[in-house]
C-alpha cells in the first residue's frame, strides 16, 4: 500500500486517484504553552513514608519532567509542531526580551521559560538542566509573596500565541495548578479572568486544565475554573477536549505515582486532531443532507525521514527532490504535455488522455449516500477492506447536522441495524461501498470492572464508516482435502491453558504496549541529538513474562504435552489417521477427487508422459481448472497432451500453453 501513498507535485494531484486512507490527512499545525503554576504548596515535596527522602517531586517538578518529556517527544514526532513554556506566580520575572532589570513589566511574576516555538535541541537540553539540576531548580523556582492575577497570566498567554503562532489551526494551552481558586471573594478579578478566557476561545485557542489535588483538600473546579475551561460534549471533535480529572497527590516516597498520572493526561491530550475529510455530504434521502467530518482514530505510526541533507559541502545542507521524465531512446527532457497514461489489454497500450482518464474516474461529486439499511448481524467480521473512519456532525455547511446525525446514530443503535452507503471520499476518488456502524462509548474503571461514566472512553460515540469488499475483492479460499481435528480430550486440557493466561479483565488495552522498534529509533535520535549516551537495549513491554506464565499455566502446559504425545501414537497406530496428512508437516501423496490416495507412477509411464503421453484430463476438469485459474499447476506433458487432442501446436513454453488452454475455453 506504500507505494499507492506517494507524495505528488502541485497541480498533478487530479492526475491519479486518491485513496481514502492515513495518508490523506490534512495538514495540522499544533502550538501547545505548558502553564504551570509556582507557590509553597506547588513546591511542598509529598511526605515520605518508608524514611527514604530521595528522589521525591513536588507537583512543580512533575509538571516540568512532564514538559520536558512532552518536549522530548515533539521534537521527533512533530517536528513543526510549537510548544512553550510559562510560570507563574515566580519572584523573578521575564517576558521576551523584558526581564526584572527592565522595570514596568506587563505581566510581574510570570516567567516564560520557553518561549513558543519549534523545539530545538538547545531548549530540550537546558530543560533537562532545570529538572535534574536541583541548584538550577532552587535558584530560579522561588515562590512569589504576591498573589498573580489569572487574568494577567490568561492575557500573557493570548499575546504569546497571537505574536508567535497566529495562524496555527491548533492552539492549546495546559493549566498545571493546585489552587481551585486562586482569587477567593474577589469577584472583580474572576470577572476579569473569565473574560480574558473568552477573548483565548474567540481567538480559538483550547484551555486544558491538569488540576492537583491538596493532600488535605479535593480539587474543586467549580469555584473558579468552571469559568474558565468550557464544558463540551464528550464526543465533539471539534470542541476542547474534557476537562481531566483531578490528579491525586502521591503517597509514595518518590512521586512516581504523581509524575505517571500526571504525565498520562498530558500525553493524551499531546496529539492534535486531524480531519480526514471536512464538511462531506451525508444524504439520507433525496433532498435532505447534513455535512459530517471524518477522522482515522487509529493510525499505525512509523519512523518517517523528514528530510534528505548533502553533506559533501563544509555544511550540511537539506536537499529537495526533483524528478524529471526523460526519452528512453534519446534521453531527451520529455514535458508534462507530451506525456499520456496508457494500460495494457490484449498484449496493446491502449492511450488515454489526461482529459479522458479524469472522465474514467469520475464518479460524481464527493458524498456519503445511505441507500439502504441491513440487520448488524449480516455485517461478517471478515468484510472489513481498508481501516475504518470515524465520521461525526459539522454544522459548517448545514445547521442542524448534529441534531439529524444523533437521531439517525440514535435509531441505528437501538434497531440493531446498520447502513449501507455509497461512499466517495474527494474528487477522483474511487466509489466504495461502505457500513455506517454505530457505535456506543463504554468505559472500564481502574479499580473494577464495573461500566462508569465516561472518564477515558475507549472509543468515541458516533458511526464508522467501514469499507466493504466488493465481488472482485474476495479471494477463493484454498482447497483443503483432508482435516485433522484435535479430540476432545486434547481440546479441553487447551482450554484450560487459554482460561489460565487471560489478560486483566479480559481486555486489551493497547495503551499498555508501545511499539518496540518506533521507541527504540526515537531513543535513539534522541540520544544522538542531545548528546546524550547510547542505550544499550529498547525496552520491551511486548515480551511475555515468563515466570508468572510458568506459575499459573507451566503445569498445565506439560500435561497437555503428554496428552498430545499419547493421542499421537494413538493416531499412527490407527494407519496414520485414515489417510489424512501426517501430523509431522510432511505433505503425503495427493488425492483425487473422489478420495482415493495416488500411487508413485512406475519409470515407464513417467517416462511416456515426458515424451507427450501424459494422463487425460477430460474437458469438464479443465473447464472447472480454469475457472478456478489453477491451470498452471498442471504438468507440462499433462497440457502439451490436451492441446494436442484439440488440434492445437503442442510446442512451447508452459506459459504459452495455459494461455492456449484458456483461450480455447474463451472462444468456446
């Protein structure tokens, strides 16, 4: 599928089709400023509990690891991608190029660490100085004595993203706090919050809160940040993200459990969403549509080569790609107009103009058109062709969309039922017959396995677009002429195995698994990038854990052995299992149609069928041969035999002959 996925040139884009697939995503810059708060509680270091003093963090410190590793990991995976850095509540201050010495500073007590940019290695590196640097930490993390207005740190932040990131389509900005309410009685200066909170969302820019709670006091949003963050529905892909929970205080003596939590909210907010396509037409009826968006929720990542660079020069430079089409007999510059696609039928080119290959392919305008509706039942497991979409309500186009598009997910879920869509992603794109499958949001607690409400739900409310194969996509399947199946006995001692090595509640939870090889060549990178030493070996959470698999299943596993070593003897003893293939992998001798096994053909005859007396194949098995298109597993001697018999040159390669073959059976 790689190579249908190439990156085109500007204006060749209608040229080929286009497929609906990851590589389609449009083109999202992201800016994220991490805003983290600085007072004595956010400093306060979590009591020890076992003596141990070492290695402990304070919410402070975790907020600046969680950054630092954010920052980490931006630098690779979203190379264009923005992200700053901004305390508050700092006896120093800075803001740009202003510092303490300036005097008449905007915005006193804020500290922007890291201005908004694109990280470069020099920033990565004089973070991890600040974390791991405890002097360095002391020196500049001192609480001021004043209280910061919130106001004046949302307007600090409005300022760093119009001035550094004013045309980004992403912009988030991370609050990192304990303080549920940071002004008290004072409704002058929540008012004055609340507005600057506005003018960010006006701006279009999405407050995320990591609030922290004390370890006397829970968290309580509603005293002052529910003015401040938006509420929004869970499963809008447009509207800011849910509000997170709010993150307990360690009660370990070394703040892990407060760096994880933490830093897991961060990261599933760090990717920004990406429309696969906007404002599509979905038509329910001649006459009525709403506009729906679509997005890939699971995309495979790999490692991806952002640029080529020519270092034959003193400095490296980056290099672009030209690519020139050139005459193979003259090798003369061939032009763009000059050139026209042509297929091959028949053993011919048959030419195409750009005019007519834009006629080939056009199949209307892009639109999802429900044309039927079938029982969920019906859908086979196996009919899913192409990663699935996620499709979801745009009021962009046609107002109402949101409220036709829940009623239509709403009936298709409670009727059990499906739809049938005829489905064409962007101009030039090929049709696809396609499922509208709705799907309900369920969500696990941690805890138990009871169904809670939706604090992470594993999939989004709403309807999935699965593409279904059409007739030529269905493959036949293989022949199988004999079937060894396992007794009972060996059947049931298997399940207790399988019983034994479920996974925790029954799930998988692929959050739990990075893949192995994209984190080591990130490790890497990194490494290399900042100067940092080379690991020695990837970490691995794929591989099995062999001693717990030993304890709860190691017995079982042996006697499973021994009962498949019994029922193996049993079945040799038996004739080799009535003429099956033998449990060793070994293919025996094939059989014919009607079972009977085939004998080793003596010299004699062998050497007649090299000579073109091969055996007979009447014209009824070859006729089903073709249509099976397995002609070409026959032996030469067996073809050049038939041929002959109809009359036809018995020379030639074997190629030649199955085409003389099934061109005997086409002209029939």
């Amino acid at each position: 599928m790689a190579e249908d996925n190439k990156w085109r040139p500007p204006g060749e884009e209608d040229d080929e089709e286009e497929e609906v697939d990851e590589a389609a995503y449009k083109t999202v810059k992201d800016a994220v400023l991490f805003v983290v708060e600085v007072s004595q509680s956010m400093l306060k270091v979590p009591p020890s509990t076992d003596g141990r003093k070492t290695g402990t963090d304070s919410p402070t410190s975790a907020a600046l690891k969680c950054a630092y590793a954010l920052m980490q990991q931006r630098i690779i995976s979203n190379p264009n991608d923005m992200m700053g850095l901004l305390l508050y509540g700092t006896e120093k201050s800075r803001f740009n190029d202003e510092d303490d010495s300036s005097g008449n500073l905007a915005y006193p007590h804020c500290y922007l660490l890291n201005d908004l940019d694109i990280p470069a290695a020099e920033d990565v590196k004089a973070l991890k100085n600040l974390v791991e640097d405890e002097d360095e930490f002391d020196k500049l993390i001192v609480p001021s004595d004043e209280k910061v207005a919130m106001a004046n740190v949302l307007f600090c932040a409005n300022q760093i993203f119009t001035t550094k990131a004013p045309n980004f389509s992403s912009r988030r900005l991370f609050i990192v706090t304990n303080e549920d309410d940071p002004h008290g009685d004072h409704k002058t200066a929540k008012s004055s919050a609340a507005v600057r909170a506005k003018d960010l969302y006006d701006l279009g820019v999405i407050i995320e809160l990591f609030p922290i709670s004390k370890p006397d006091q829970e968290f309580d949003k509603r005293k002052f940040y529910d003015d401040i963050v938006y509420n929004q529905l869970p499963t809008d892909p447009e509207a800011p993200a849910p509000i997170s929970a709010a993150t307990k205080p360690s009660s370990t003596s070394d703040g892990i459990s407060l760096l994880s939590s933490l830093l897991s909210n961060i990261n599933s907010k760090a990717v920004a969403r990406r429309a696969l396509f906007s404002n599509l037409p979905l038509e329910l009826g001649p006459g009525l549509q709403i506009s729906v968006k679509g997005f890939i929720i699971i995309k495979r990542q790999e490692p991806k080569r952002s640029c080529y660079v020519y270092l034959a020069d003193e400095k490296a430079q980056i290099a672009s790609g030209v690519t020139t089409q050139m005459a193979e007999d003259s090798a003369r510059t061939v032009q763009k107009v000059e050139i026209k696609k042509a297929y091959k039928f028949g053993g011919a080119q048959i030419l195409f103009s750009p005019e007519e290959i834009s006629q080939l392919r056009n199949f209307g305008e892009p639109i999802i058109r429900i044309i039927g509706f079938k029982p969920m039942s019906m859908l086979p497991i196996w009919a899913n062709l192409k990663p699935s979409t996620f499709i979801y309500p745009s009021e962009e186009t046609f107002v109402g969309s949101t409220r036709v598009f829940s009623a239509l997910w709403q009936k298709l879920l409670s009727a059990k039922k499906i739809g049938i869509a005829w489905f064409i992603a962007r101009k030039n794109a090929a049709p696809v017959l396609a499922a509208l499958y709705p799907s309900s949001s369920s969500t696990i607690n941690a805890d138990d396995e009871t169904m809670n409400p939706p604090d992470h739900p594993t999939m989004p409310q709403g309807l999935w677009l699965i593409p279904l194969p059409y007739a030529d996509d269905i493959r036949q399947n293989p022949e199988t002429t004999h079937v060894i199946r396992a007794p009972d006995s060996l059947t049931d001692r298997m399940r207790t195995v399988i019983q034994q090595l479920h996974l925790p509640k029954a799930r998988f939870d692929p959050a739990k698994y990075p893949n192995p090889a994209l984190q080591w060549h990130y490790r890497i990178l990194q490494a290399m990038a900042l100067e940092e030493d080379l690991p020695e070996r990837a970490e691995d959470k794929t591989v099995p854990r062999y001693k717990p698999i030993d304890k709860r299943a190691g017995e079982y596993v042996l006697e499973w052995g021994q009962e498949l070593e019994d029922e193996h003897r049993k079945w040799m003893k038996e004739g080799g299992g009535g003429g099956g293939a033998p449990i060793s992998g070994k293919r025996g001798a094939a059989a014919d149609d009607d079972g009977e096994r085939k004998t080793k053909k003596p010299k004699v005859e062998a050497k007649k069928e090299e000579e073109g007396e091969g055996e007979v194949i009447d014209d009824k098995e070859m006729r089903k041969m073709v249509q099976r298109g397995t002609v070409g597993k026959l032996k030469v001697s067996v073809l050049k035999a038939w041929v002959v018999r109809k009359g036809m040159e018995g020379r030639g390669r074997k190629d030649e002959l199955v085409e003389r073959v099934e061109g005997w059976f086409e002209g029939g």
